[in-house]
C-alpha cells in the first residue's frame, strides 16, 4: 500500500505486484477542504467520499 499527499486529484487504484493485489492512495488537494482517509472496519475511507468511478 502506498498513500501519498499533495497531487491534488484524490484518486484509488490497485494493481497486481508479484500475484498480490496492491493500493494506491491519492489525497485530494485542501483548496476546497481537507481531503484525508479513515480506517473504517477493515478498509480506507475518503473523506469526502470520490466521486462514484472515480479511480485511477
């Protein structure tokens, strides 16, 4: 898993790296707000939320 900050454009992708399923967390940028993640039961939450489709 990789999270990284200051790209402006808050985005997730995932890819396969060596048979294994990794992530790729973009936070937005805080023009407009603050844009960071939660761990909530098990996984990384937005907040805000993307857009629905809104990945990588």
């Amino acid at each position: 898993m990789v999270i990284c900050g200051h790209i402006h454009r808050a985005r997730h992708a995932q890819a396969g790296v060596s048979g294994e399923n990794r992530h790729l967390y973009v936070l937005g940028h805080w023009d407009e707000g603050p844009s960071y993640l939660v761990y909530e039961d098990g996984e990384f939450v937005f907040v805000p939320p993307l857009p629905p489709g809104d990945t990588m």
